[in-house]
C-alpha cells in the first residue's frame, strides 16, 4: 500500500560506523528484531525524543545516558516487537538490564550504550532474550550494514527507508546516511517513529544539536498520519568526525550552511518515506499553508487540513471536496481571519477563493489532480508572507482495517 | 448503525410553537426538506452559533436577524439538501431573499426570519424552490408538528432525534421539547448539526441566553464525532412565556434551577442522540476525566482520547487496548502530568495504574467491558478535583465508506 518510489539502495557507508542486525525472538521467531549502531571512539551524538508524557522507558534512559556520557555514546540498541513503553519500574530496569549487556560484551561503560525499541506497548520486554541476541549481532557489525538495520528495524513497516547524501568539505568528501521505521498505527499499538542518522563530519556539539533540532522540525515534525504522537519517537544525529576537513566550529561558516542543506534533504526524505509507507496509505499529500502572519499559524491551519478525517476520507476516495478543506481551515482557530482573502488550490489548480468556489473551477480539473497518487493542497491565507508545509497520507479502509481487525 | 435506543416521540407540543414541513425539491424530489418554526409574538429567543470562520451565509444572516430584532424573532426557516456555506456574496443574498418572502407570507418584518441551512456544501442555494415551497409549510403548521419537523431537519441521520421535558414552576406545568439533526459528516460534505429547543417558560432574555449558554456548552460543545466543526451549526432556544407562571427574573432565584436542570438534561439528550446516530457508529462512549486542574485541562484529555484515530479503532473492534489511551492521554499537552499518578478504567475495569498496565487487570475483563455498545471511558489524572466529560462514537468501516466512497 505504500505510495511512490522505495528508497534507494545500498546506502553510503560512514566513517566510523558499524552496524549489526540479530534474530533474538523478541515477540516472534525468525524476524530480524535487533539492531546495533557501533560509533567510533569520539563521535558526538544529539538526540530528539517524543513529547509523549508517557513516554517509554528506553525513552528516558537514553536520554539519561546521553547527558551522563556528555553526548558521546558508543552504541545504540535497538529492538523491535516490543515497545517496552506503559511497562512502569520494571521497563526502565529491562532498558538498564539490556545496556549493560551489550556494554559489558562490547567494553564500554553502560551509560554509552542508548536504547531504542518499538513494537509492542504494555508488555514486559523479554531481556533475556534480548541479551542471548547480542554476540550475533556484535558479530555482524559492518560498515555496510545500513540496508540491513533498515530492514532490521521495521515493524509493520512494508519497505525499509534509508537515505544518504555526499558533500564536500574543504575538497574532503562527507558522508551523511540515515534510517528510519514507522509512522501510521502498528499492530496492535501505535505508531513508533525511530530514525538514526549518521555522518563522518567534524561537527562541534552544539552545532550538532541545533542541526538536529532544525532538520528535525522540518521533517519529522512535520508529518502527520493521524496525529497520535507516540510513547517512543526518538531520532538520532551522529557524527563519527572520521572526515578530514577543518571542524565546523561557527555557527556563521558558510560550510555549516552546505551541511544543514545536506542533513535537511536528508532528513525531509526519511520523513516523507514514513509517510510514503503510513499504513493503509494510497496517497502522499502535502499540504503548504503560505501568506501567514506566523509560522506557528501557518501549521496550525496545515496540521488541521492534514489532520481532518473529513478531508482525508475526500482524498482516499480522489474526490475534489473543496468544501472540507474551507472547513478545516475555518476551525483551525486563526484569529480575525478574513475568510474573503483565503484561496485553495489541489496540485495548481486552484478550486476556492474570495470564500467560495473559485469561478473557474471545473470539478473535471479538480477529479483530474485529486485522481494522482501525489498531491499538494495549497492554502493562502491572504495576511502574511510566513508559509508552512505538512505531509500526511490518506484515511482509506486498510487503515482502519490494519488498526480495527488485527491484534496480534 | 445507530447505537441504543432511539428518541422517545411524540413530543410534547409548547404553548405559542407551531411547525411545518414541506417538500421543496432542494436537492431531490419527494423529500421533505424545508420546516418552519412559528414562534408566538413576544417569545424570546437566544442563539448559538459555530465559531467556524468560513460560517455559512444563513449563520451569518440568523446572528444579524436576531440581533436586529432584539431577540424576539416570528420565524425559523430551515432547509436541507443544502448549507448554502461557501457561497460567497449570492449565498448571503440568497438567505436574505428566503427570510423576506417567508415574513412577506406571514406578515412579518424580514429580520423576524432566522434562516438555517444543511445539507451540501458549495452549491447555490436554489432559492426559487425553496420560496415555492413556503405556502405548503406554512399551511402545515401545527403545534403537533414537532415529530415531523424532527423527520424534516434530517440528511444522513438514520432517525429522528427529540427529547420532551416537563416541570412545574409556581403550581404551573411547564414544557420543553427540542429537535437535533446531524453529526457525523453528510455526504459528500460535512456534519452539519441543528437544534432547535422551545419552552413556554416565562424568562428574561439574559437569563435564556445564560442558560443557553451553560447547556450547549454541558451537552453539544462536549460531544465529537470527528473533530470537524461544521460551517453551518446553529442551536435556538426560544421561550414563548405561555406558562402562567411568574416570570424568571432573578439569576439566584431557586426556580431557575429547576429550568436549567430540564433544559440541561433536554440538551445532554439530545446531543448524545446525535452521537449515537454518528456515521458509522457502533458504539456510544463517555470519556470522562477527573482529578484534573481545571476543567480546560480535563476538556483536552477527554477530546484527545475521543479523536484519536487509534483510540476510535480500537472501540470499533471492542479492543481493550489501553496502551492507546495512554498514548493519547500523555499527547493531550497537560502541563508537567505526573503519568505515574494517571489511572484509566473501561466502564468500571481498571486497566491502568501508575503509569503501567493495573496488575489486577485481566484481558478477558477487558474484552467483556469493550463488547458493550455504551462504553464508558475513565481517566484518573491525580492532580486535582475537576472534571469533564464529552461523548462520543468510533471509528469504522462504515465511516471510511460513508465518506469516502459515496458523492451525491
């Protein structure tokens, strides 16, 4: 059910980073269910997690241990099948339990390993099995194991997504690659967004947090299947500095500029993979909100449009209802808007405006666009020049199916 | 698909209300599709009215009527097959052409009209038809004419929905009955919700309009369906002062008491009428959350559980799956929520406490409680002493294919 092209394959090693995959029977046998990211000695690590208050327990370990290490971690532990969220005290010693483990087998202290699980919520993570799984894994690190944590990492997913970009730093070469899982509901639980990204760049800290938080906002905040924020997002920037150009030190260097581009391509095409894959999809739909006095509006009226089953229920059924989209936009609590200057279009053609049907509008144009897999659904607001774009995916019958029918 | 038992008719005729239908072709032959409320000269009336931003023309002419006539409008006239919303400048000329030939008719001023409209969106209101239609309704009008005229309001709604009170005030019986139509989302456009509540209780203006307030906002401001604010929701409450009781002047006066518990009772009825005739709905739910700040705070608890996709899904296959609860408890943006305070309960069965599955809790209690039609939703935030619930329905196959794959 996913929609538009797969990523694409095999992704660019980094400097720096191993990765292994395990069969360790975390929910069921047979499915690779257990990832690790080795990180060279030195590499710098900034994290984004879920604003869920309940938040999952290798949630708050791994941000605990990502300050205890000064934001330089050795390892990251993945598992899926289990989201070890809604698990209480137990949970967070099963998330402590499987750091030392792996941070035992490997040498390092505890506190350098960060976990990450998905799968499940409100079932006690099986740590036994999980620790049996580590030595297979360890064993499996490579240089080029991205693809396969990818497919390491997916629950319901129904395609592995990766990205990865090259620039050039100083006449040096700079690797950046990244995974991610998720978005759309899993079964029989919800949705859990998991992205590991990495780069062989020389980056100080803080300019790696901010680039996190920057690429993070433009992309993975910026997606919505059905709004249900997760117990376990959690997105992670590494960068091993294995490449030799002169550190990125100044927030004002132009090549920090040529990097952020790099990283926000990037991170933009693990999102909208996400989407692409969102269960029960059979549309990608962007919605650009523009002419705001405020960003914040501007996704506010987007988030609305993205968000309304009404207007996602139009777009499974390739049906050009403007009317929806005026309504969502009118609910979506802007204030003193003048709904005389709002104008919509679907993929450029544009459909209402001055608070009606546009005079030109034909519903063969609007059947026309709303027929294609991708569309864009374009939103001035007539007040502003502040714009704001939101991806989101369709609300088809396999979504409630997959949701509805399936416990596993 | 609608769930429990439906509204108890006939209802009890008011003293100085009179209704009508008739058949106009709005939208199709042979429907009745326009009623008119004849309201006793010197009835008060009070208003309620969507706070979409794209309102829909007759909203905008019935707030200016209403004002323009100091509260004490003659006529409502209300059709369906069509919300004359998105209409732009002819669809404001359009409701007011409807109001003046229906006061020429009856021989009162044009503001004396409220006009109300539902059914599509974006057409043009076929004036034409409806002003031929007005001499059928007025001859129509009778003081019994309150369970067709509940027929008469309808669109998608598989049943009438209306709800009779009577009290007694000084020794005098004192009526009130009311109609409702909507929720869900109409095809192929959106929920639009009507209400119209007569009484012929003698009050002064800011009292009906205060007490107007306080019940929508218990009964029809707590409910959901979808989260989609419709352009076209209107709610009248008249009072026509035929009982011959004092007149209700004082705000502490006990007597008043006694009408807003009918009057809130009458609403909450007829506000979970409309949920249990939501599109697609097989189950009927209350999320009720207590121990919060404020009753803001427990509002946006209530409305993340009852609009999250997940949440609705689970209902929908009578899943117990608290894991989704919480996810959407813990996204509700309550400040610094303490989750390990937070307990949740399906219909009496604790399912969750300290922030984990309850360890009393058995999946099979589970599934007994989510089996039911009529579910009712507990969460325990720990944090203080208010409370607030909102209703409403679930997520199914129905509704995807409802409004998605129907376009009249």
């Amino acid at each position: 059910m996913a929609v538009g092209a797969p990523s694409h394959f095999p992704l660019e090693p980094v400097a720096g980073v191993r990765l292994g995959t395990a069969r360790a029977s975390i929910r069921k046998p047979g499915r690779r269910d257990l990832v690790v990211l080795e990180l060279a000695p030195g590499t710098r690590a900034a994290g984004s997690f879920t604003r869920n208050a309940f938040c999952a327990a290798p949630v708050t370990v791994a941000k605990e241990h990502l300050a205890a290490v000064a934001g330089e971690p050795r390892l990251l532990l993945v598992n899926t099948g289990n989201a070890n969220a809604g698990t209480g005290e137990q949970g967070m010693r099963a998330a402590q339990e499987s750091c030392a483990a792996l941070a035992q087998l490997a040498g390092v202290p505890a506190q350098a390993v960060l976990p990450f699980s998905t799968g499940v919520i409100g079932e006690q993570l099986p740590v036994e099995r999980l620790v049996a799984g580590l030595p297979d894994a360890l064993a499996a690190l490579d240089e080029n194991g991205w693809d396969i944590a990818a497919e390491g990492i997916m629950t319901t997913d129904t395609r592995p997504k990766g990205a990865s970009r090259r620039i050039v730093l100083d006449g040096v070469p700079v690797t950046l690659s990244g995974i991610a899982k998720g978005a759309g509901m899993i079964k029989p639980d919800m949705a859990t967004m998991l992205c590991f990204v990495a780069t062989d760049a020389r980056i100080a800290q803080p300019l790696l947090e901010a680039a996190l938080a920057r690429a993070v906002d433009a992309s993975f905040n910026a997606i919505t299947v059905d709004g249900d924020t997760s117990t376990n997002d959690a997105c992670i920037l590494a960068a091993t500095g294995m490449a030799a150009h002169v550190e990125l030190l100044d927030p004002a260097d132009p090549r920090l500029a040529v990097f952020e581009e790099a990283l926000g391509a990037l991170f933009i095409e693990l999102a909208q993979a996400v989407i692409r894959d969102a269960e029960g999809a059979t549309k990608f739909v962007a919605v650009e909100v523009s002419g705001g006095l405020s960003r914040e509006e501007c996704r506010r009226v987007a988030y609305a449009v993205a968000e309304s089953p009404l207007v996602k229920t139009a777009l499974f059924a390739s049906d050009p209802n403007w009317g929806r989209i005026l309504a969502a936009v009118g609910r979506a609590g802007v204030a003193d808007l003048d709904v005389s200057r709002v104008e919509v279009s679907i993929s450029g053609v544009r459909i209402a405006s001055r608070g009606a049907r546009d005079p030109a509008y034909t519903e063969e144009a609007g059947q026309r666009v709303m027929s294609a897999e991708d569309i864009t659904i374009s939103v001035a607001l007539g007040r502003g020049d502040v714009a704001a774009t939101v991806w989101t995916s369709d609300l088809s019958h396999d979504y409630v199916r997959i949701n509805a029918e399936y416990r596993s």
